[in-house]
C-alpha cells in the first residue's frame, strides 16, 4: 500500500470508530464511511483503511479494492492548493491538454503528485459543468474559466 | 435572433422559475399535483398505461421505453422493491442532470413516488455523483421538505401509501453510471458491472426488484401525467416523443442548455440555437453521446435529432452531450482523447474492454506520431468490431464508436496522417516540423544551446538552421527564442 507510514492518534482512531458507527457498522455502507473518512483527513491512508476493517468487519484487501477502485478516494495526502485542471470535452477541445501542460512544468509534478513542499497538488478531472467557461482550472473552491497557457503563472502567484 | 424561438422547456420548465430550496414555490408550479393525482385515482396498470402511451424512453442513454420497463419491475412480485434515480452523469461535457437537480429537485422526487406507486415500490435511492455538491444539498433539502408537508414518508396523502427517499454518493467511476454497476456500488462494493439478465427489474438492488431510471427521464413524468400522455406524444418524432435536453459546447457561440422537441435538426440547433461556429471558423464536425458516441459531419446537419436517427447515422444520442468542433481540431486526435477516457474508467472486469482498448489508444497514439501505417487503419477497425461484440458491459460495447464513426466520416484525416505524415488541422506535434524563419532569425545561438540533440546549426549572428533529421520536436527552442523566429508547420 502507501510507503509513507503513519501513526495514527487516539483520536483520529476513536473519530473513524465513530464514524462507522455513525453507520451502524454496516458493511454496505462502506462507500459512505470512506466518503466521511476522507472528508475528516483529507485522504485515506492505509492505517485509517486498516481502522474502518475492524470496525465494518470488512477484509483491508476489499477496501483497497473499493479505495483505489473509485477516482474520487486517494491515498495519498493533497497539497495545501489542489489544483484541477477538467479535461472533460468542452475543456478539451478548448485547450486543456496544453494547460495541464503548463501546470505541471511550472509545478514541476505529474498528474496525481504532490509538491515536495506540499503546497500544490494536482489533478485532472471530468466536466465540473461550467463547459461554457472552458478550458476551467480549478484550485480548491476558487474556478478559473477560459484559461490560457499563459494564464497559469499568474493564477500559481495568487497562492505564492 | 431569438434564443427562445425553437426551444420548449419541458424537462427544465421550473429551473430559474422558482427557489429551488423552497417547496412552496414549487407547488405554485404544481409540484405533487400529478402525484396527488395517480395515487388518489388511479390504479398501478392504468397509470402505467399512460406511461406507455407517451412514448417516453430512457434519456440515460439506451432510450428503452420507460413504461416498459414500469411494467416489468411492476410484474415481478417481491417483499419489497426499490426506485432508484441514476444521477451519476459521467459523460465528460455534460451537466443536464446536475441542472434539473439543482433547479427543480422536486420534478425528480414526484417523480420517483409516481414510479413507486406503480411499480409497488417502498424506497427509493438517488445514486448522485459526489463531485456535485449543490445538487447533493439541494436534494437533502428538498426531500426533508417533502417528508414535512406528508409528500414523502408513511401514509401519503391518507392513501396508505408509504415512500421515502435516501441519498447514495458515487465517487467518481464513469463505469458507474450503468445500472448494474451502479446498484452493486449502492451496495458497497466496487462498481463492476454484471452480465444482464437479470435485469434490474427481475433481481437488482439486494436482489430485489428495481427500477432504475435517468433524471431526466424522471423529470419528464409529472408533465406527462399534468398534460396527458396525447400531449406528450405530440411532440417529437415517429418513434422518439417528447423533448431532450443537449448540452452545447465546443467552438459554437452560444454554449449551455439547450431543451429542443425530438427532431429538431443538428443544423437548428448548433446554428440558430448555437449561433454558429466561434471565430468564423468552419464547421467540421459534432459528437454526440459522448464516449460511447460518435463525430457527425456536415452532410449529417439536416438530419432531424431523435433515438434511432442518430444511431443510423453513426453516433448516438447518449445522455446529451453535444460538441461541436471546428476545423483546427484533429479527428483522430478526438478519437484518441476518447479512448483515453476508456482505457481510464473500464473497471477491467473483462479483456476485451480492459486490453482492447488500451491497444486501439495505443495504435491511436501511434498514428498521431506519425508512425502508423495502413495495416494500422485495418487493425482499429477489426479490434473496434471485436470489442463491440464481445465487451460485457455498455462501456465496451459502445467505446469503439469514437473510432469507428471517425474512421467512417473522416477517413481522407486518416489517411493524411498515415500516408503523408501530415495532421491537416494542425494538432499532432509528431507530424509537424519546426522551421526557423530567416528573416526573423538575428544568430542569437539560444536555440542551438538549448536543443538537446544539437539538431540547431548556424554561426552567431547568421540565421540559424533546424535539420529535420535529427530533431526530436522538443518544442525547447521555439521557447527560448525571443525573436519569434521559430515556428511549427
Ligand atoms: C458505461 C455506461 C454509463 C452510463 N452512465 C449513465 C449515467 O451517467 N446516467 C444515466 O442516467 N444513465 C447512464 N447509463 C445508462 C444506465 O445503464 C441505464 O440504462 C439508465 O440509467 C436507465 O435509465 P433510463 O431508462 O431512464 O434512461 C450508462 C450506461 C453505461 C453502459
Ligand atoms: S466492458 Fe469494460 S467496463 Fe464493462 S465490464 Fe467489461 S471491462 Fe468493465
Ligand atoms: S524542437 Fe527540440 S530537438 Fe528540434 S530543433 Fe528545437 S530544440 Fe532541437
Ligand atoms: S468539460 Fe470542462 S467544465 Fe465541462
């Protein structure tokens, strides 16, 4: 799984126990616990997967399968500024690819990684349904519509 | 020009009417009128007939007939029975859902408790994408709402009639969307799809019975009921009834909703509606249906809009994303960024879907690079067809269709690409060459410094020359050069 070890606190175990049981313990609410889980820390590393196990009854392999099954889970931590570039259609057919270009040669990562210093992370997804605004970037809550290769230095400078 | 003239808001006749987040005002617009009325007057059969009357089909994508399928789930008798909204909309361009979600959840949840009275359900789920988080709230208040006023939850209306709605949250797995795969997401697991039969309607969520319908779809049923299913049937084609809303974008001017009667032409609705190609550029071609539809060109512009047309022409009608395109986009470039959604969202449960589509990106890849051949051209076709007939879900059956329709409508793009090594519209940096203008050229030796291969000849302050036969088409000089001087061709 993840090579990054971590330790979990008391805490952060008694929080994803409650969680669980939030859902009373049900194995087919699995999905929903992982989608809580992350909210709580950002991302699901293998010790908070090995918690929500004990708690659901559940085998760790199955909720590896079900973790690095859906995009929407990861297990690696986000930077401070997640950075998503949509490469849904209307943003393709605008120029995305070369964005998403621009982004990762200034930030200096590939599509899922991030930076040494943890403030940018990045990632690409499908149609956040402003195509009309396309190519979009998206960096946490902030959208930025018809951006341009040229664009994208300024928008990094904004978190700088 | 009039936006307005050849649009009818009928799946969007409440969005930007009313607040969302205020039942009262949808009610003003007859919200659960419809539903007061089937579950106080009619029988399950007879408002199930209605159903079947309209013509309605599955906006989800596969335009089943949604009586039909009313029926069966109605006809298999169980303890118990579910209703389930599929709002996972993964077609990448495409927000229609989202927006009646967002605009008029209420149509939806109505909508829901018709289908459950008819087919004998008592719950219902919304599979709705975690990646929307307004519709998601929207939603949650909006069937609290419901509960308050007695529209949902036990004894409805003193019928006797008990329904209620929960929330289930995708996390982003296109493969999802299709009905299998997204009830045994419901039920924890990972989203692979299983072989039907069993339909849904026979054994679905837990094994029970279950109707799973589109949003849209659902959002077309109160207005049936309200206008009667002769109204209804009125609108549209032979065989394709009602409205069905497209989301426009791509190189048009006009890009957004749009809401057009079945049959309205490509033409009307990317040019009058659309306002025409941006720029001035000319039109090249439209993808419909998304990543399992196709490109259309020109000569399919007259053709009028519905279920079986779009299928004849190659394409099909998908969920509703419409893409136009213009002539600076590479065909084949298209096909390939569609195969690169695939290869990403086929949950790899079988080969054909899992291996044959990472070969046809890859033969795609090869081709833009300049490196395919003519066999190449017959491999996609052949591997296309294989995995159409042999994929286990609709993801595969329907992926090859980018290609196939691209290879049909733009073969001379093809050809361009294998035979001369040329990408006519200019997108495929394999096939392209980098040139120095000489005239702009001032002997800087940037370039020459930069170029990794020492592809750059030239003495300082002469012109400086690129020999194609060693460049690698980096593109590092052309941005090192201040002076403008480098281009690609
Ligand atoms: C790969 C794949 C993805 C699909 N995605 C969706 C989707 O996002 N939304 C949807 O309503 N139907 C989707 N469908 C169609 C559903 O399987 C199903 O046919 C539909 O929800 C039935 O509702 P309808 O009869 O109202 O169209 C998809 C099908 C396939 C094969
Ligand atoms: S066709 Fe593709 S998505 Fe469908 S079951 Fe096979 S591998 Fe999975
Ligand atoms: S494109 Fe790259 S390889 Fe070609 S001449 Fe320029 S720097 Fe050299
Ligand atoms: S395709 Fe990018 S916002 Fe829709």
């Amino acid at each position: 799984m993840s090579s990054i070890k971590i330790e979990l606190r008391k805490q952060d175990i008694e929080k994803i126990r409650e969680i669980a049981a939030s859902f009373g313990n049900d194995e087919q609410e699995l999905i929903n616990v992982l989608h809580k889980c992350q909210e709580h820390f950002g991302y699901l590393p293998a010790e908070v997967q090995e918690v929500i196990s004990e708690a659901l009854q559940v085998p760790l392999a199955k909720i590896y399968g079900v973790v690095t099954f859906y995009s929407f889970f990861t297990m690696t931590p986000k930077g401070q500024n997640p950075v998503s570039i949509c490469m849904g259609t209307a943003c393709y057919v605008r120029g995305a690819e070369k964005v998403l270009e621009e982004f990762k040669k200034e930030l200096e990562i590939e599509v899922g990684q991030t930076t040494d210093d943890g403030r940018f992370s990045l990632s690409s997804l499908r149609c956040v349904g402003a195509c009309g605004l396309a190519p979009v970037v998206m960096v946490g809550d902030k959208t930025y519509g018809r951006v341009a290769p040229d664009d994208v230095k300024d928008i990094l400078k904004e978190y700088s | 020009m009039d936006k307005k003239i050849k649009q009818l808001r009928l799946v969007l006749r409440n969005c930007g009417f009313i607040d969302p987040e205020n039942i009262d005002e949808a009610i003003a617009r007859d919200a659960y009128l419809s539903m007061g009325k089937v579950i106080t007057e009619m029988h399950p059969a007879e408002a199930i007939k209605i159903v079947k009357e309209s013509g309605l089909r599955g906006r989800g994508g596969g335009g089943f007939p949604t009586g039909l399928k009313w029926e069966f789930a109605c006809n298999n008798k169980a303890d118990r029975k579910y209703v389930v909204c599929n709002a996972d909309e993964g077609d990448p361009g495409a927000f229609m859902d989202r927006s009646v979600l967002e605009g008029d959840p209420h149509s939806v949840i109505e909508a829901m408790a018709i289908c459950a009275y008819c087919i004998g359900a008592g719950e219902g789920l919304i599979y709705i994408r975690a990646e929307y988080p307004l519709a998601i709230k929207r939603l949650k208040t909006a069937i609290a709402q419901a509960r308050e006023y007695g529209l949902l939850g036990k004894n409805i209306l003193g019928t006797g009639f008990s329904f209620d709605i929960e929330l289930r949250y995708g996390a982003g797995a296109f493969v999802c969307g299709e009905e299998t795969a997204l009830i045994h997401s419901m039920e924890g697991l990972r989203g692979e799809p299983t072989v039907k039969p069993p339909f849904p309607a026979e054994s679905g969520y837990h094994g029970k019975p279950t109707n799973v319908n589109n949003v849209e779809t659902l959002a077309c049923i109160p207005v049936i009921f309200s206008k009667g299913a002769d109204w209804f049937s009125k609108i549209g084609t032979e065989r394709s009834k009602g409205t069905k809303v497209f989301a426009l974008a791509g190189k048009v001017n006009n890009v957004g909703l749009v809401e057009v009667p079945m049959g309205t032409s490509l033409r009307e609705v990317i040019f009058e509606i659309g306002g025409g190609i941006n720029n001035d550029r000319k039109f090249k071609a439209v993808q419909t249906g998304g990543p399992s539809g196709g490109c259309l060109t020109e000569e399919h512009l007259d053709t009028p809009i519905d279920f079986d047309n779009l299928i004849e022409a190659g394409s099909m009608m998908g969920s509703g994303g419409m893409i136009v395109m213009d002539e600076d986009d590479c065909m084949v470039s298209v096909a390939k960024f569609y195969l690169d959604f695939t290869v990403e969202e086929s949950c790899g449960k079988c080969a054909p879907c899992r291996i044959g589509n990472k070969r046809l990106y890859e033969l795609l890849d090869h081709i833009c690079k300049g490196k395919g051949d003519m066999a190449d051209l017959d491999r996609l076709r052949n591997m296309s067809e294989v995995i159409k007939d042999t994929a286990l879900c609709g993801l595969g059956q329907t992926s090859p269709n980018p290609v196939l329709s691209t290879l049909d409508n733009f073969y001379d793009e093809y050809l361009a690409h294998v035979m001369d090594k040329k990408c006519p519209a200019g997108q495929c940096r394999g096939l392209m060459e980098f040139f120095i203008i000489e005239e702009n050229c001032v002997g800087c030796t940037a370039c020459a410094r930069v170029c990794p291969v020492n592809a750059i000849a030239g003495e300082r302050k002469e012109p400086h020359k690129i020999n194609k036969g060693i460049c690698i088409k980096c593109g590092a000089c052309m941005e090192k050069c201040k002076f403008d001087a480098i281009i690609i061709q």
